[in-house]
C-alpha cells in the first residue's frame, strides 16, 4: 500500500486568549490518499477550517498553538517546516480556495493580476508569460470572455465568478492537495451544481487531493470519496461516503442526515440535532413519528383565507448611464410585470437565482425600493403612492428579515438597543422598563437567553444573530413579514432550527410570509405557494407539492435538479 499523501495525526489546536485557553482542534487524525475526495463535515465552531489552516501553516501565531500532533505531508511534518519552507509548499503543492471569495481577493487588484502573481513566484513565470496563462486558468474555469474578464476588478464579477478566480488562482501551479473550505455557502444551487462539477473534473484532469470543508452532508454525497465528521473540536465518525448516508452510527451525523428539507417530503416540522443527542452529547432514541410525511398541502387547502396582499403589473426599473455626462439610455427592469395574491396567515415562496429579482420585488413591496408602475394593494389599501408618514404607520405591519444578519445589525448597538428601538420610533409601549420586558418576552420565544441581550452583535453566532433579527422584526407584532434569503448561509442544523421557528411563531401570532431563497427544497418545506422567478417575471406559480411534482418550466427542472441530493434514497435507514 501507498502511504498517504496528507495524514494528520492526533493533531491539537488551542488559542490563548484573556479568558483562557480554548482548543478547537482536540486529538484529530485522518488521511487523504492521492487522488481522493475526503469530506470534512460539521457545524461551524466544529474545528473543521481550523484544521485546514493548520494544514497550510496559516493559524496566527501566538494566540493559536499547537501542543502535540502531526501534519506529515509527502512523509514529512509540515510542523517542523520553518517560514520559507512553508511558503515553498503554499500555493505550490498545497492550494486553498476559502469560503468568501470577496473577502480573500484583493479590491485593488485586477484578478488577471491576482492569478498571475502565484505563477510568477512559483513558477518563475514572465509578466506575459504569466498572464497568458491566467487567461487560458480563466477560460478552463469557465468564465466568459477569459480575456476581458481578467482585466476586471473583483467587485466587476457576480458570486460565482468570483469563486472560479477563486478556483484558477487555487489550481494554478498544479497542487498536490486543494482544500475547499466551505466553496459553495452561500451561492444559489445551480452555481453550486456549477462549481462542484467543474472541482471534480479539474480533481480527475490534475490526479489532485482534495479535502472538501462543508456543513452540508447533501453536498460530501456528490463529490467525497470517504467523510470526517467533526463535532465540537472532535472527530465523532470516519467512514465512506456512501456508508454514512446507509449506516451513520453517530447521533450527531444522523441529525445532520436529517435536518435538509427533502424534496416530496412534507413533514410538520425539521428533525434538528438536538432530536437526536442531547447537549452532553449522549444519544436520543429516534421517535419514527416524527419523520412520517403528510400532505401539508391538503391542510392548507382546507383553510379559507382573506386575500391579504394583491400585486398587479408591478415594474421597478434601474437607469443604464451612458455618455460621457453619464445620462440616462435605457432602463433595466429588475421587477417586470410581477402579479400575484397572497392570503392571510400563508407563506409565498419566491425562488430564484441570484440576479432574477427576488429581493428587489420584496422591497418594492414595501418600497424601500420605489416601483415605477403597477400597484401595491395591502389589506385593501393601495399603498402604491401612499405618502411617507402614512407609509411609516403601515411598517409596524410590514416588516423584513435581511439575508445577513450581521450587516443588518447595528455593531455599536446590545441586542436590547436594538429590539426596543423601534419600539422607542412607533412610541410603542410605556416606560423604558416596559419596553424592556417586551424585548425579554421575544428574546426568550426565538429561543435565546434574556443574560445576552447586553451583548453586541460580533457576540454571537450565525444562527443566534439571524434569531436576533427575527425577534427585531417582530418587536412590533407585524402582520406580514418578509424573510430574504434569512436561512442561505446557516449551517444546515442551525437552518432547520430557524425554519422550525419561523413556523412556530407564524402559528402563534398568523402572520403572513414571503420567503425568498434559491434553494426549492427549503421553499418547499415552508411554503403553502411557490413562484419561481427568471429575469424579472415570476414564470411559473403552483402549490409547492405541484411544483416539485410536475414543473412545467424548464428552467424550474434545472434548479430542481440542482440541488444536492446526497445519497436521500437511503439517508432514512441510518435514522432509524
């Protein structure tokens, strides 16, 4: 047998801060042998991208040590490489692709630039020589137009072209090993579809390693060849791919099996972790009743609702500049004769890729977005041309969950700020105490601790800031809320979990939802109607059972058939 390219051994990560000293990495060990996919899988806090950053010598030093383990590379301990050693490795036989391509490329930069540099310093490359050759990386990756697209800045291209610089900076020297830590999180799934196919055929064209970061088991079916499941800094299960999604043994691999809404599943509510194992980590028996089906559907039917939104011919357009004094040439319509219903205490999913006009419908139906034409009809009222102080009344009715919660939090601001302060603007409530008990009694129904809200918000992970801005948005018991892409970049449990909720309190207090995704298979768990919109129109609008069943759009097949599957023919018999 051959050894293994990469083999990490009883390896241990701790970081030294004021508080004391935190290992993320406890004891872990696994191989990737040459030419093999291995699926690290867990929630984040898990230790999983830790791991990877231990791997290329990144960890910052000194808050990160390294008391006991080894990384032996090609036979050799990365851990005893000095600095210029290292950086001989990185890029060169080792590559990384990180999880926000934004972030990781530089602003300043062309990314023809950005490509090229790697191919000068390891490969000794000339400028030209250089950049002919990030030009043909760019076209392998498939980016239109390779040789304009090079001389563009990163914030000149959409997601996913940014993650394939990503990816040909990545592949550029012809790595060993390429870590993807997290490479699809956050983008629509027919560019995720996209960018695992193009990372499996560039791994079969270069003979690459690869480890493979995710929180999502559906996505380690498609492309690992063996799974790691990390969970709180340990490693709590090895095996293949395709026995974990038939023989899982662990509780907390079965929950994340279990937590992905299924498309033609209509359960009442999402499995979570914490059905299956306990805080302390020891393992609940699986009630099979809760993972039977039904047609929600049915139930939904059975229920005679009031209309309690109608949208006729809606447009919202955006000027094209041109010229040299930058005057208006055309319009571009984002939002382009849009008309549906929506009744009350029911949920409208509209789904989409990025780019097809999703968000900017739901801010034109509140017009924080201002449409120019057609009309708005809110429980009778049209509120298309309503002036500014009536329209400031009607948003204690109307309210939006943003996509990302941090952003859309105030940093300077505790979350007790936050939540009574549009109580403080609509006057709502008496004194400052009573304000604060309301904000309370709503921190603790999303299922977070009244000791936090003095916290600010860098405070406090993902899924609880997402808590956070769910709770804002229901400070003012509005009616009709509009949830954009609130659950994209969750960890699947931590998805699952906020779903559950959203539900729950749609039940306590009936409100009425719009909720914008990408992905068919969470719009389908949620949702009582589906809209699937392309390039400013809703093509296609149904029951979602219907829509799953019998699309009659192709494009609508195309995001059905993208989404990751994972292994759901036998994910059920590792449950139970």
């Amino acid at each position: 047998m051959t050894s293994p390219l990469l083999s990490v051994k009883n390896l241990v990560v701790e970081f030294h801060t004021s508080e004391g000293i935190t290992r993320a990495v406890n004891n872990v060990s696994f191989d990737i042998p040459q030419g093999k996919t291995i699926g690290i899988v867990g929630e984040s806090g898990s230790g999983k991208s830790v791991t990877s950053l231990a791997v290329m010598g990144l960890l910052q030093k000194p808050a990160a040590r390294i008391p006991q383990g080894e990384i032996l590379f090609n036979n050799q301990d990365l851990l005893k490489f000095n600095d210029d050693q290292l950086r001989a490795v990185r890029g060169n036989q080792i590559s990384m692709i990180f999880q926000e391509p934004m972030t990781s490329l530089n602003p300043v930069f062309k990314v023809g630039d950005q490509i090229a540099e790697s191919l000068r310093i390891h490969k000794k490359m000339t400028s030209k020589q250089a950049w002919a050759r990030a030009v043909e990386l760019m076209n392998q990756v498939g980016i239109p137009k390779p040789a304009e697209s090079a001389h563009k800045y990163p914030h000149e291209l959409s997601g996913g072209q940014k993650q394939r610089v990503m990816i040909a900076m990545a592949i550029s020297c012809d790595p060993k090993l390429l870590i993807a830590d997290e490479p699809t999180t956050a983008l629509d799934v027919t560019i995720q579809k996209q960018v695992l196919d193009l990372l499996f055929k560039l791994q079969q064209e270069y003979k690459m390693s690869m480890m493979f970061i995710t929180h999502d088991l559906g996505v380690i079916g498609d492309i690992a060849d063996d799974v790691v499941v990390m969970y709180r800094s340990n490693v709590v299960e090895k095996n293949k791919a395709k026995e974990v999604f038939t023989t899982a043994s662990h509780p907390y691999t079965k929950g994340l099996l279990a937590c992905r809404p299924k498309l033609g599943a209509n359960p009442r509510r999402l499995l979570t972790v914490s059905d299956f194992m306990t805080e302390e980590g020891v393992e609940i028996p699986i009630d099979i009743a809760k993972i039977q089906v039904f047609d929600k559907q049915e139930e939904q039917d059975a229920k005679k609702s009031e209309i309690l939104l109608e949208v006729k011919n809606l447009v919202t357009q955006f000027p094209i500049k041109g010229g040299i004094f930058g005057k208006t040439v055309d319009h571009f319509k984002a939002v382009n004769d849009v008309s549906f219903t929506l009744k009350k205490g029911q949920t409208l999913g509209l789904v989409g890729e990025s780019g097809c006009g999703k968000t900017t419908l739901g801010r034109s139906i509140l017009r924080l977005i201002e449409p120019a034409s057609g009309q708005i009809i809110y429980n009778g009222q049209d509120i298309t041309n309503v002036r500014a102080e009536e329209l400031r009344l009607l948003r204690r009715k109307m309210q939006i969950i943003f996509q990302d919660p941090y952003s859309s939090l105030n940093p300077r601001m505790t979350v007790s700020e936050i939540l009574t302060e549009p109580l403080n603007i609509h006057n709502v409530g008496g004194s400052k105490n009573e304000r604060l008990d309301m904000a309370k009694a709503l921190v603790e129904k999303v299922g977070l601790k009244t000791q936090q809200m003095n916290r600010y918000p860098h405070e406090f992970s993902g899924g609880q800031r997402q808590r956070i801005c769910i709770a804002r948005a229901l400070m003012l018991r509005p009616e009709f809320v509009i949830c954009d892409e609130s659950v994209s970049a969750l960890d699947v449990s931590i998805q699952a979990q906020v779903l559950n909720l959203l539900l729950d309190l749609q039940q306590e207090f009936g409100l009425t939802y719009i909720f914008i995704s990408h992905d068919l298979s969470v719009v389908n768990f949620i949702a009582d109607e589906v809209g699937v919109m392309y390039a400013g129109k809703i093509i296609e609008m149904d029951k979602a059972s219907r829509i799953y069943k019998n699309p009659k759009e192709e494009y609508t097949r195309t995001l059905l058939k993208a989404i990751p599957k994972g292994d759901a023919k036998t994910e059920l018999a590792s449950l139970v």
